[in-house]
C-alpha cells in the first residue's frame, strides 16, 4: 500500500483539486482520495510526501506513433507527405528486433516526460509511398507479422499503456487474406490480454490512402466482428484536399461512424461534413504540436465541440513534435486556438488539461481505467514541483500546472503506483542501454557511425527490477 501526502491533487475528476492525500492498493490502483491529513494506516505503508507538490494524473496520448522516436530531426521544412518520405527512409529498412528497440524507445520517452497511456499506431507491413498518397498510398514486399508483432512486445517491455492500433494492409491480398493477417494481429495481442498495460486493439484506418470504397467496408466488418475501435488519419492535410473529402463518405456509407470511430487530425472539414460528424457520434484526436510542424493547420476546436463533438489530443509522431512534451503540447494547443480565433476564451486552461487527460481517456474507451485520479482507477500519476524551478505564487493549481510547467518542474512518474521515471530518467529499465542499442542499430541501417556515448557504461542494453518481462525471451538482445 502507498499513501501520497501534503498534495495539490489535480483530480481530474469530480472531486476536482483537492489538498490533502491519495492512497493507492496493493493492486496499482487507487483506494481513496481526501483533503488534508490521510486517515490512520497500518505500519509499514509507502509515503510519498509530495511536500505541496501539484499531483496529477499521468498525460494521456489519444493519437500517438511510438517507432517513430528513432527518426527525429527529418524532414524539417517539409508538409506531411514530404516529412513522410524523409522519416521512413531508414524505417523501412527496420527488421521487427529494431521496430521492437525503436519503440521501446519511445514508450519509454514517454513515460519519462509523463505520458502514461498511448493510444500507439504501429508501423504497418507495407511501406508508404508519399508520391501515391491519396491514391493507394501502400505497397511493396509485405513484412513478416513479427514486423507488428514485436512493436507490441516493446510496449509491454516499457510498462506504458497502450491501445495497440494495427494498419489492415489492404493492399496486399485478397479481402480474406487482410482479414486473416488481422486475426493474428488478435491472437498475438490475446496472449497478453492478462497484461494490465494493453488497454485494448484498434485499427488503424487507412480510407484516406484506399484505392477502393471496399476497404471501409472491410474496416467496418473487423470493427464489429471484433468490437474494436478505429481511429483514420483523415483531412490533415491541405494536399489532395478535394481527394481527401471524397472518400468521407466512403467511411459514412459503410457505416463506420459512430463512439468507436476516431477521426485523427480532421482540420479540414466542410461545415457539413464536421456537422454529420459530429451528429453520428464520432470523435476526434487533435496533435497541435505536429500540426503546427508540418504546416497541416488548425483544427476548429471551438466549433467541434459546439457541435457536440468528444475531442482528445496527441503527442502524434516523435518525429514530427520533435520533443514528445505534453506541457507544450498543451500551450501549442491553447495558443493556437486562441490566435486562430483571435479570442482569449476559445479554449480554457482547464478545459486543454481535460482534453489531454480524461477527455483523451474518455474518446478512447478507457476512461474507466486511466485519465483521472479516482478510486478504482489505475495510479498512473505525475509529481510536478511549481517550486522547483520556481514559478512564483501558485494563484490557481491548473492555470500554474497548464501555463508555467514543464518537464523541468517533473519530478516523477508512477505507474500503478509503482515509480517509473524520475528528473526524466527510466528507472524500472536501463533506459541508457535502451537508446545505445537504438542509436547502434539505425547507425547500421544508414550506414553511418553511431554518435553515441554511454558514460560508464558498455552500451549494451539491459534490464533491471526483475518481473518486468512478459515472457522468456521478450525484451532480450536477438
């Protein structure tokens, strides 16, 4: 059992923010929550005394890209298809052991700047082709299943969780051959379904890159046979833009629309398609910092969510926010929405937090799980220090929280009550033999020399904190 105390919790919930304490189970989630002193408790019990400390709940990520954090700095004035191109270069050439380091790379990036949950598109077994994008934008020699398979076994290895969202690949095969590949996709994510850390399956739609109106047939199919959600890039970009609008209604009139259907990105909508949308009970992930990257645009929050419209928010690619930094990815967003409309209320500050926590957690389907500090919950929470470095007087919990930290001000991360990270640094896994082992195996792929330099140390990725591997043989060096 563990009890925080002397804590400005930031509930996220119901409660709201509350001064005083927050126990958390033997079982990693949270027994109770009350304002000042915690009640008696037996000897031996955890203390963390947060020391009036801000204590949230750790930052969920409704639209994210984790083997992407292995190809940062590409692309760097380019819109999406061209940074696409850039920063798949040396991921195509990835075996499945390097899409596994890659993104146990990046759930671990996450996690040390405070992203606990990750809704986490994998990279699919076709390669993307920019120049044909719109109009079958998949193809090439088809990748063996460990090639999905091991970027699963990453996340697992990194203790984040995750909605592992797996790419149909319909461009390779018959209806029935897609469908299969898919199942296996099922049976591999079933084996591990005892895991805490997999919060479910999804598809990730690919309407927006279909040759055929059948593909969003097939889509709806697997989404009901296996009652998985699905989440589309779709109208993100201004290229193609008339191409893009077109296929909207291929999604619609295979009826895909609906509380399980996610439309990532979405900035460029007629009125009346954000309107049926929004009617049909679908939702939407905004990622304001890749947004603003790549030039793609502005998301029309205010409208959306006048319309009725459930919203999250992403981190999206690690190569495209550059540095996966919730607390700016909040300012992004704010700031945006609020030069865009050129009114200071288009977005609140508590408003933004909520997006990127409960409200991500709620588009998702997961919000009984993650996203607010409430008992039953997971204890998936963030120790953040306004003091340290200071940012003054703490006038409002939320506006300092939203407005003036940073990952300076983040001094933990817990998941399920179990410390995770501290000042940034993994501290279950050898994060530093983590990025070794990725630095030297995307040297080998571009054929240049690696440039990193463990202090101390071999270079050799190890693990530590015994129990944490899922199975004999996950997480160890090919």
């Amino acid at each position: 059992m563990l009890v925080v105390e002397r804590a400005v919790l930031l509930t996220m919930g119901p409660a709201g923010v509350v001064e005083g304490w927050m126990t958390v189970g033997d079982d990693g989630r949270i027994a109770g929550v009350g304002e000042g002193d915690p009640p008696p408790l037996p000897p031996g019990v955890g203390r963390i005394d947060a020391g009036g400390a801000l204590v949230a709940p750790g930052f969920v990520s409704a639209h994210s890209h984790l083997h992407t954090s292995a190809a940062r700095g590409l692309g760097t004035e380019s819109s999406l298809y061209g940074w696409i191109e850039a920063m798949t270069t040396w991921i195509r050439r990835a075996s499945p052991e390097d899409m596994y380091w890659a993104t146990l790379h990046g759930a671990l990036d996450f996690l040390g700047n405070g992203i606990t949950t990750a809704y986490d598109f994998t990279n699919g077994r076709l390669d993307f082709d920019a120049a044909s994008a719109g109009r079958g934008g998949y193809g090439g020699e088809l990748r063996p299943a460990a090639h999905v398979e091991r970027q699963l076994d990453g996340k697992l290895d990194a203790g984040i969780r995750f909605v592992h969202s797996v790419m149909l690949d319909d461009a390779a095969g018959t209806p029935e051959e897609v469908a299969g590949r898919f199942e296996e996709a099922v049976d591999h994510a079933g084996r591990h379904r005892e895991r805490p850390e997999l919060l479910g399956l999804a598809i990730s739609g690919g309407v927006q890159w279909a040759r055929e109106r059948s593909t969003a047939a097939l889509e709806v199919e697997l989404m009901q046979r296996h009652g998985v959600c699905n989440q589309a890039h779709f109208l993100e970009t201004a290229e193609q833009l008339e191409l893009q609008r077109s296929k909207f209604s291929w999604y619609e009139e295979a009826g895909a629309f609906g509380p399980r259907f996610l439309f990532g990105h979405f900035i460029h909508p007629t009125p009346d398609q954000m309107a049926r949308a929004a009617a049909s009970g679908s939702a939407m992930v905004w990622q304001p910092t890749s947004n603003g990257r790549l030039g793609s645009g502005v998301a029309d929050i205010p409208r959306l969510r006048a319309l009725g419209m459930p919203i999250g928010v992403g981190l999206d690619d690690q190569s495209c926010t550059d540095v996966s930094d919730p607390f700016q990815n909040l300012r992004i967003g704010l700031y945006t929405q609020r030069a865009a409309h050129e009114d200071p209320e288009a977005v609140a500050v508590g408003e933004m937090l909520e997006l990127h926590t409960i409200g991500s957690a709620r588009v998702l389907g997961v919000d009984d799980r993650v996203g607010s500090l409430e008992p039953g919950k997971w204890a998936d929470f963030l120790v953040v220090d306004p003091t340290s470095p200071d940012t003054g007087p703490m006038w409002d919990p939320v506006a300092t929280y939203v407005l003036a930290c940073s990952l300076r001000n983040l001094k933990q991360v817990y998941v399920a009550g179990r410390l995770v990270s501290e000042e940034g640094v993994a501290v279950s896994i050898d994060g530093d033999g983590v990025s070794a082992e990725v630095h030297e195996r995307f040297a080998r792929l571009s054929g240049r020399p690696s440039r990193w330099r463990r202090p101390g140390g071999s270079g050799r990725a190890s693990f530590v904190g015994g129990g944490r591997l899922a199975e004999p043989g996950v997480g160890s060096r090919p």
